[in-house]
C-alpha cells in the first residue's frame, strides 16, 4: 500500500488543487492496446481536419498552471507545465509520440482534457508520496538522463518518495527510477487541477477515461482523490 498526501503548506498555499489517483495492478504492457491506439489517432486526425487543437497559453487551464508555477518561483515559459509543453509538441508536429501503451493513455487523455498527467511504477516507489515544497537537499534524476541529478531549488513544488525526488516543479518532469515502461505491472496515474472549482467535473471525466483505457488490460483499477480537504489517500 503507498499513501499519498499533499502536505500542509501546499494545501493552504493552493487551496483550489484537486488530483486523481488511479491506481492500475497488473497492467499488461506488452499486448495491443486497440482503444489507446485509436484514442492518438483520433486526436491527430482531429488536429490535421482543424477541428480540435491542444490547449494553448491562452486557455484557462493551462494560465492556472502558469499562476501557480510563477507562484513557487519557476517561470512556466522556460519550465512548461507537462501538459503545455505536450501540448505545444502536439500542434508542432502534428503527433504524439509513442512510449508503451500505459504511458500513451494518459498522455491522450492529458492533452485531450487540457490536464497536466504523469504516472509511477509502484515498484520502484519508496515508502509514502508527498507533495511538498523543497528544501534543496533533495536529489532529483530527470527521466532518460540515469547519469543525471539535480538538486531542486528551495520552494520548489515537487512529488517526493523516501528515497528522492519524483517529479520537479510539480509536473514539468519525471524521475528516470519511478518511469512507466512495457513492464511496470503496478502504477500510479496522475491527473491534475489547481482550479477544482471550475474544473472538478472536467478531471472527474478524464480520470474515467482513463481507466477505462487502462481496464482491459490490468486486472484491477481504482481512483482516488487529493484535496487540500482530504488530503491523504492510501492506495
């Protein structure tokens, strides 16, 4: 079982965050995965047709991130939060790319709902998750560089385990131990708001079409929410 749990401070410095959790075990990577095949193609026939484009700067959802980046220090146009930048790669080259089908899923459903989306091999996380704020003691080895670490600056916002950092500035980047690959059986998804207000309903959606993305293929699945007002889940 890991907890996650947004801490104290970042509750009451972002009190509008709202986070799915979806847990997925027994996850199958290595079969054909149909619906999240079609669910990319689908986005980018809609993009080339000109009857659908990714979030962009001027969306409400992606400004709420840019608020909250500049609030804890990071500038949002040189660190992008994970969803504008993937977005921004979308309506560049007119594609997503392909990882493994776990990882694909939730980047469909990011950039289909304008969300920020990350996810964890439970296999390879220590102890609890945290939200918090850095102290820059912390140790931080950015996905595909495992010669790589970084020390995340003070305030930071990041997701941290017991051993080190998770994810820096929020969401911007994964950690190369905790990646998803075609083998992870046991993950933890990630869907994000810091505008629950508006957009509650909106992640809602978005966890569900997660996991039914994910359903077929892993023998069980389960979401749970992180709120400054419930702000541990244990899954």
């Amino acid at each position: 079982m890991t907890r996650f749990r947004i801490t104290p401070d970042i509750a009451a410095a972002f009190p509008d965050t709202l986070i799915a959790v979806v847990i997925a075990t027994g996850l199958r990577g290595h079969e054909p995965w149909p619906a999240t095949t079609s669910a990319l193609e689908e986005l980018e026939a809609q993009l080339a047709d000109g009857a659908w484009a990714p979030a962009d700067e001027s969306d409400p959802r992606i400004e709420a991130w840019h608020a909250v980046y500049r609030a804890f220090g990071t500038n949002p146009r040189r660190i992008r939060p994970s969803v504008d930048a993937l977005g921004r790669r979308l309506a560049k080259k007119g594609s997503l790319p392909r990882i493994n089908p776990a990882v694909d899923s939730y980047n469909a459903v990011s950039v289909r709902h304008g969300l920020p989306a990350g996810a964890f091999d439970l296999d390879q996380v220590t102890g609890d998750v945290e939200i918090r704020y850095a102290d820059g003691s912390e140790s931080f080895t950015p996905l595909g560089e495992p010669g790589t670490v970084e020390n995340p600056k003070p305030g930071e916002v990041i997701y941290t385990d017991t051993t080190d950092v998770l994810t820096r500035h929020w969401n911007h980047r994964d950690a190369h131990r905790t990646r998803v690959t075609a083998d992870s059986t046991r993950v933890a998804f990630v869907l994000e708001t810091v505008a629950a207000t508006r957009d509650e309903q909106l992640l809602t959606t978005a966890a569900g079409d997660l996991q039914a993305l994910l359903q077929p293929h892993c023998d069980s699945s389960s979401v749970h929410y992180l709120s400054p007002a419930h702000p541990d889940a244990t899954a």
